[in-house]
C-alpha cells in the first residue's frame, strides 16, 4: 500500500493512473469492520481504491470532541494494508485547507434536521471536506456508511448542486455482536457502556416489530424511557420518510419509514437508524 501525505505527490500518482477506476473511502480513522466493508466494496467495482484518514476539524462542535476523537493511525495502516487497500491519503490541515475560506451551502430540508438541528454547521463541515477531497481525487466512485444516513443525504445533493460525475454508493451498517452500530466512537466506551449500548438498537428493533401498536409519539417515549432507565441521555428520536428525510407525526404520512436517534453514552455520543417499515 502507498501511503501518500501531500495533494502534489497525490496528484502525480493519480495522473498514472488516470485511465483506471478510482474508488475513494474517506474516513477519520479509527478504522472498524464498517469501514473495512467500504474497502472491500471499493475492491469489487473499481482498479484502485484509495482511502484517506483525515480527522476534519471544521465538522465538529465541540472542541473536547474533535481532541478525543481515537486516533490509531498505526492500527489502521495494518488493518488496510491486510485489505489490500492501494493506496492511504494522510493529508494534514493545511493541505486540506491551505486558506482560511470555507463554503456555505443550502441543502434545504435535508440538513436542517436531526444531525442539521443539532449540530450546526456540521455538514457544512463535512459538505467542505468533501468537496475538496473529490476535487484532488476526482474518484469514479465514492463509498460511505449508511450509519451517517443523513450524512449520505447530503454527500448525494452535494454531488449533484456541483455537477459531478462521481457515483455515490450507500453501504450497510456494520453492527458488533450485540446489536450496536459499529463507529469510532465506540473506542471511547469503557467496556460496561460498550454492552450496554447495544440497547439503542434493541429498542429500535422492538419499535418496528410492535410500532402499529403505538401512536409515533408513544413510540419515542417509548424510546426515551428505555435510554434513561439505562442511564443514558437521549437527545433525539425521529421517525423520517427514508427520501425526504423529513419528520413524520403519524405512521400513515409514509411508506417508507426509519427511525434516527442519537444518544449520549457517558461522554460519548451515539447516532444509529433502522428501517421501521
């Protein structure tokens, strides 16, 4: 595997090998099966598969967050290099933002809930660092988790307000033996609230089995009263038609509906959806 740290050398490598798909992985590191399946998916349609590890600052809220976000950088390398991954894209903040300008986009609706409500200005963050990622690759496709469903929204509008021909692929969540949604985050978890989290999608797994007995809003009190009596803090719950990704107040406003929640665990904050019917 090439392990490329700079836009310059990364460009040169990419006009050798022009002529070939490229399929790009971005990341932040901390690398799980997840994101390994994005590998693997990237290894099956296209030539070269390039993964970049980039803990992007401009995507975070808080700045304890963005300082205990798990970096294993020496882990990850070894966890690509088995996947036969081609090549790792390690750039640092300057390469990636060389000047101090950031875009500002609209999305409309798509980003203005859930995540978008929450967290101000995050995909904004994550809409920059993108951008600027498929600017220097110009990947053939582009592979993200379906864990960050909204944030997959918003990859896809971004594509196509600027027109470009990149092909954006939703992979399935990987999920740990209990049920909780593989993310980076789990690292931060001491082993108890690691087993304990596997409640969030118990709960959501006993929504969509029983949600046609339950009014929407019984069924988020429902969820609530799981997660504290668990000790944990829910901070949304929302049942969205799966395109639109706008909130629902009665089950028939859909055919296509998921449930998003995201749950503080400790310190540490969860977000996770399922397909309700």
């Amino acid at each position: 595997m090439k392990i490329i740290k700079t836009i310059s050398e990364i460009t040169q490598f990419l006009q050798q090998v022009r002529q070939q798909s490229i399929g790009f992985v971005p990341t932040m590191g901390a690398l799980h099966a997840g994101h390994l399946s994005l590998i693997q998916m990237s290894k099956t349609k296209t030539d070269i598969t390039i993964c970049s590890i980039f803990i992007n600052p401009i995507q975070f809220n808080k700045k304890e967050d963005l300082d205990n976000y798990p970096r294993t950088l020496d882990a990850d390398i070894q966890k690509l290099e088995k996947e036969n991954c081609d090549v790792l894209f390690l750039p640092n903040v300057s390469e990636m933002y060389p000047t101090n300008k950031l875009n500002t986009y609209n999305f409309g609706a798509i980003a203005t809930v859930m995540e978008g409500a929450f967290r101000p200005g995050h995909f904004d963050g994550v809409a920059n660092v993108i951008q600027r990622f498929f600017e220097i690759i110009k990947p053939t496709y582009a592979f993200f988790g379906e864990k960050d469903f909204q944030q997959l929204a918003v990859v896809k509008e971004l594509t196509k307000q600027l027109n470009l021909s990149v092909k954006i692929v939703g992979c399935p969540i990987y999920r740990e033996p209990g049920g909780l949604a593989m993310s980076s985050r789990n690292e931060r978890l001491s082993p108890i609230e690691r087993t304990q989290a596997s409640i969030i999608y118990r709960t959501l797994q006993k929504i969509k089995n029983e949600y046609s007995t339950y009014t929407t809003q019984q069924a988020k009190e429902n969820f609530n009263s799981a997660m504290r009596q668990a000790g944990f803090v829910p901070e949304y719950i929302e049942f969205a038609d799966v395109n639109t990704l706008q909130p629902i107040e009665n089950w028939n406003e859909t055919s296509n509906c998921f449930a998003f929640v995201a749950v503080n665990v400790g310190n540490v904050r969860l977000i996770d959806n399922l397909s309700i019917f």
